[in-house]
C-alpha cells in the first residue's frame, strides 16, 4: 500500500498550528508508548510533565503552577469551566464570556450544563467589561478573558475582568491557548502576574511548537485541581484531575523538549519575526486598497470580496475566514516572508484575471 502523506506547512496559511520544533518531534518520538494518566507507572514522563507545568508557569507570572499538559485548548477550557462550576456554591451556575471567546467554550457549557452568557465586545475587538458586568450575577462561578483571540488576535483587558470576577466572587479564567507564546515579549496586562487569574489556558501545541496533542491546563490554587480529581482506587496513583485518562505522553515529552529549547530567546525570536511578517503583509494589503484588521498579535484580517477569496483558494493555498467572511492569514513560525510574497503574487494575479 503507498503510504499516507501529510499536508505540509508551505502554503497553510489558516492554522494554529506549525511545524513542531526538531527537539520537540524527537522527543515526541521518543515517548509515544508512555501514559501520564499513570504517572506512578510512567514516572519519566510525568516528570517531565511537572518541568513543563514549572516552565508554563515561568512564562504566565506564576509561582508555584499547578496544572497538567491537557489534549489541547478545548479541553483546557472545558477543565476550567468544569472546575469554576464544581468550587461554586451554586446549583445554576452561569459563565460570562465575551462573544470573541473559542467556541470550545459553548462544548464546556453542553456537557457540563452550565448557562453561557455572551458579551458584545467593543468597537476595538475586546471584551468590553461592562456589558460582561451587566451579565454577571449571584450565580456567575466563572469570568472569562481571552488573550489573543481565535479571530483578530485581540487580548482582552484581563485585570478588569479579573476584577469583576473578583467582585462577583467567582473565578476568572484566561484563554492565552495560541497567545500565551507571543504575550510575554509584549506588553500586554494579560497573566497571573498581572491580575487576580485563577486559571490560563495556554497550548505549547500552538505558538510553542510542540507536537499535536499538547495543550496545558494552569491553576493558581490547588482547591482547583482538587475540584478536577477523582479518585482511581486500582491505579497505583490515587486520583486523577484530567478529563482524558490514557493521554499522550508523546506530547507531554515534545513539550518539555520544546520549552527547554525555546523559552525565552527561541520564542521571542519567533514572535518577532511573526509579528514583522504579520506588519509588513498587513500594510502590503493596505497599499493595494484592502480593508485590514492591524495585527496586534501574529494575526491578520483583512476584507476580500468571495469571488478572491475562492480565486486564491484554488491556487492551492490553506486559508480561513472569520465568522463575518474577512481573510485570517495566522502568521504561524512555518510561515517565511517567501510565503506571503508568494501569497501576495497570487493574489495579485488573481485580481488581474
Ligand atoms: N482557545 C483559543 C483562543 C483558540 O484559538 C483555540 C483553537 C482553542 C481555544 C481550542 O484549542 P484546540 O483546538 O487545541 O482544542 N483555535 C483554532 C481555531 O479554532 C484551532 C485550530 C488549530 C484550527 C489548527 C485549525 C487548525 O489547523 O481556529
């Protein structure tokens, strides 16, 4: 039988995800039949998964992190939801959210049958707190922010969210899944450091180029992580606060490899040059007359008529669209100036036909 290929990076211009690092492949390799799930079992693995929990926390401002690496950002959100849901002192717990948020977030509400309450966001993009305000109530367990948003990369204004979550007595939860890599050499207000977060989503299987599945779940507190536990009386380890059981240890090793690589200079290098790349198309879009959405992180959005959009579509490249039809060019680290000229010369012929 001939064997399967993947996609390859060169012309994916709609992901958030990349290439992984070649540290973080090897040692992905090098892990494949290992199971967190059983850390008393899989002791190297889990260690590892404790380096990154220490390194994820380096780059969020938080001392003493709990957590674990999780499948990826949806169930890093459902976790979150499901332990703000389990600390409350509520039977109709309710979630405010602006409406940027990742719609792994409406999943958390299904399964876990929890009210989600959509915020408009504001002219700017971001959450706006005081129309979240308005949705918040006795019964709100938790407050959700998101720092590099899925559509226009926005990052919310998290110390005021985490202010009226604070207020309103329950958690606050930061959603940093593709962000959280590009925040630190910037200087956005957006981690635990900054405000009263309880809880980040922040995905090294993402920006942090480590292999699919390798998403992390942070908590300040450890009431949160035992509001996750369930007991496991036939495995050597006692509990477990993951929502997988059997998870992979592939991931967890890839992202180890790949933070002890990367962070910070390798991520700093990576989020410079993406945010040049990510400028310089922008302004290379706005001299040809288009409509763009400036990226304040890797992210652009700009306005294409649909009969373009197709055209270029069909000229072989991977491209996604916001909700409202604009162009989203993700300036992932496998995506080079030679990519978006190539990109633009398409374009460019497109229009011409
Ligand atoms: N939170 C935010 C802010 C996200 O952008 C995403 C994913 C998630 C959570 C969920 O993360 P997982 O997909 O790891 O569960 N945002 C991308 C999106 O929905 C996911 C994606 C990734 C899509 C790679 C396509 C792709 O090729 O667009």
């Amino acid at each position: 039988m001939e064997q399967a290929v993947p996609q390859t990076f060169d012309r994916v211009l709609s992901s958030m995800c990349t290439r992984p690092h070649p540290v973080a492949r090897a040692a992905a390799e090098r892990f494949l039949a290992t199971n967190p799930g059983d850390p008393e079992t899989y002791r190297a693995v889990a260690d590892l998964e404790t380096e990154v929990v220490e390194t994820l926390g380096e780059l969020t401002g938080l001392d003493q992190p709990r957590g674990y690496v999780a499948s990826g950002g949806t169930e890093a959100n459902i976790q979150a939801v499901r332990a703000a849901r389990n600390r409350a002192s509520t039977d109709d717990p309710n979630v405010v959210a602006p409406s940027s948020v990742h719609f792994s977030f409406q999943k958390a509400a299904e399964v876990l049958g929890v009210d989600l309450r959509i915020a408009p966001v504001g002219s700017d993009r971001r959450a706006d707190p005081e129309a979240m305000a308005s949705l918040v109530d006795d019964d709100t367990a938790l407050v959700v922010g998101v720092a590099g948003t899925t559509e226009y990369g926005r990052v919310d204004p998290i110390p005021e969210l985490a202010d009226l979550a604070a207020e309103a007595d329950a958690l606050c939860h930061v959603d940093a899944a593709w962000g959280g890599f590009a925040l630190p050499f910037t200087d956005h207000e957006w981690h635990f450091g900054h405000a009263a977060v309880d809880t980040m989503t922040i995905d090294p299987h993402k920006m942090g180029q480590a292999v699919v599945p390798a998403g992390g779940l942070l908590a300040r507190d450890a009431a949160t992580m035992d509001a996750l536990a369930v007991e496991t009386p036939y495995l050597e380890s006692t509990s477990q606060a993951t929502l997988t059981g059997t998870r992979s240890g592939a991931g967890v090793a890839s992202a180890a490899a790949a933070l002890d690589e990367l962070w910070p200079d390798g991520y700093r290098e990576n989020y410079e040059r993406a945010q040049a790349n990510a400028e310089w198309v922008a302004d290379a879009l706005a001299d040809r007359g288009f409509d763009v959405v400036d990226p304040v992180l890797p992210l652009v959005a700009v306005d294409l008529p649909d009969s373009l959009f197709a055209a270029v579509q069909d000229r072989d490249w991977r491209l996604a669209r916001t909700a409202r039809g604009e162009l989203r060019l993700v300036c992932m680290p496998h995506v080079t100036r030679d990519t978006l000229s190539a990109f633009l010369r398409d374009l460019d012929a497109c229009r011409d036909e």
